[in-house]
C-alpha cells in the first residue's frame, strides 16, 4: 500500500523542529562571522551547523514521511480480515488513524485525542475530518475528544489499539501506567495493541508485562522513525492479551 498520504497531518512536535533548525541558522551564520572576522575556517561551529541541520533534516523526514512509512508495514503485519474495531489513541490529525481506515472496508477506525497544538502543528478534530475525507475514509472513522487516561469506552471493546508518539506526552509515570492500563481494558481478549513512542518504552514494556494475560514484546524501529538523530529512536511495544472472545 501506498505510504505517501493525500491529507495534511502537520508536524509533531513542530518546537522542536523550529529549535533544530534556528541551531542550525545560528551555527552557519556565527561559522560565516566568525570566518570574516578572524580569516581562518572555524571547525567545531562548521560541525555544529552539519549536525543540527541533519538533525532537523531527520526530524522533518520522520514527521512528514518516515513514520506513514513505518506504520503502513506496522499495519499490514497484522494482516486483519477488514470488519475489526480499532481504536488509535492520540490520533492527532490522524496519520495512524486513516492509515488503519484503509484496512477496514467492513470495520470502524476510532480516534481519541486532546487536540493539543503543542505536540502537533494544527491539530484539531476539525482537521482530522477533513484528513478522513480526503483519504477517502470518513465513512468508517469516528472520533471522539479524551483523555487518554480515561478512554469512554466498555472493556473489551476493540480488536485492535494503536498509538503513536502519544503517550510520552503525559509528564508522569502514573498518568502513563493509567493510559496504559486504559489501553489494556478497552482491548478485546486476543486482541493486539501496538504502541509507537520515543522515551519510556523499557518502562511500559515492564508495566505491560506484569499484567495478568499479556504477551509483550519491544523492538527499535529504525533510522525512518528518528526523531533527530539515533538518540531519539522511536522504539515500538507489541501486546497481546489472551484470553477467549464471548
Ligand atoms: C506527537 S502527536 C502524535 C499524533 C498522531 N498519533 C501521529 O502520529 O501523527 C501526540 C498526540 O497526543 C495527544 N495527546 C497528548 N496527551 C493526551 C492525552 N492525555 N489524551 C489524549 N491525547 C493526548 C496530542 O494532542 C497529540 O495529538
């Protein structure tokens, strides 16, 4: 499947971006100054200005393709029949979320975000249906304004759950073992969550696993899911839960 998508799904985090990038304006501009004032190359702000303009290069290259990329294989390893329920919390303007939609002719793709503009440029419901119908999915997605560590769901009421670069935002541990846990009850016996972040994931990893009737797995994901640079690595946690469906 194609992984260039036709909606707008802004920048994460767009700061960060505009951060890498001023770091790299000022390292080039001070190298040049400092070039004319004292007539000799200057190294160690040469380096700077290469470093935070890959960086930046990265980030921008993650945010706007390399994580469409990651998630379209993420999706079709699940291989789903096409009728499930899935739920994509923190969907932001929905790049997870549609791409999900587009594996579900016969099921429902459900978001569930704050909308925070902090860690997404733009980021509004408004814009998340106006993505859904540009993808050509509007008919099976719903979404739906909450927080994470209080889903308004029943227990077990999704095959699937997915999240990507969601949960870190919540600036406590217990308020991410809560959303967690969240994820865990809404999901149906057999059902799998993958959960996409950067920071936190050993954490998560040994949350997840000591609950009753989980099998958890964690792995890297690759230079297409950096956010910057090696040491901003999305890594991704796989669960599933047994247990028999009614
Ligand atoms: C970096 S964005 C990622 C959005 C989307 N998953 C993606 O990959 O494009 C993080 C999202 O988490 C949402 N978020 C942060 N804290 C939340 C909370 N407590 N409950 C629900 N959503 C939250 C933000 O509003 C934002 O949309």
């Amino acid at each position: 499947m194609k992984a260039i998508p036709r909606g707008d799904y802004g920048v994460d985090a767009p700061y960060v971006l505009y951060g890498l990038a001023a770091a790299a304006i000022a390292s080039v501009t001070g190298s040049l100054i400092a070039f004319i004032v004292f007539k000799s190359p200057q190294p160690v702000l040469a380096a700077m200005a290469v470093i935070f303009a890959l960086a930046a290069l990265s980030y921008l290259y993650t945010t706007r393709r390399g994580k469409f990329a990651i998630w379209t294989e993420l999706l079709e390893s699940l291989a789903m029949r096409g009728d499930e329920r899935l739920l994509d919390v923190g969907c932001g303007r929905g790049a997870v979320l549609m791409l999900a939609a587009k594996h579900l002719p016969e099921g429902h793709a459900v978001g569930v975000d704050l909308w925070s503009t902090k860690d997404q440029s733009g980021n509004s419901e408004q814009h998340a249906l106006q993505n859904a119908k540009l993808e050509g999915v509007e008919e099976r997605v719903e979404l739906h304004t909450a927080d994470m560590r209080r889903l308004p769901f029943p227990d077990g009421s999704f095959d699937v759950v997915t999240s990507s670069l969601a949960i870190h935002n919540i600036g406590n541990a217990r308020g991410r073992e809560q959303a967690l846990a969240e994820i865990l009850r809404v999901l149906k016996p057999r059902g799998t969550a993958l959960i996409v972040d950067i920071g936190h994931t050993a954490a998560y990893e040994r949350y997840l696993a000591a609950q009753p009737g989980t099998t958890v797995e964690r792995r890297r994901l690759g230079w297409k899911f950096w956010y910057g640079g090696p040491h901003v690595a999305s890594a991704l946690i796989t669960v599933r839960r047994s247990g028999t469906v009614d």
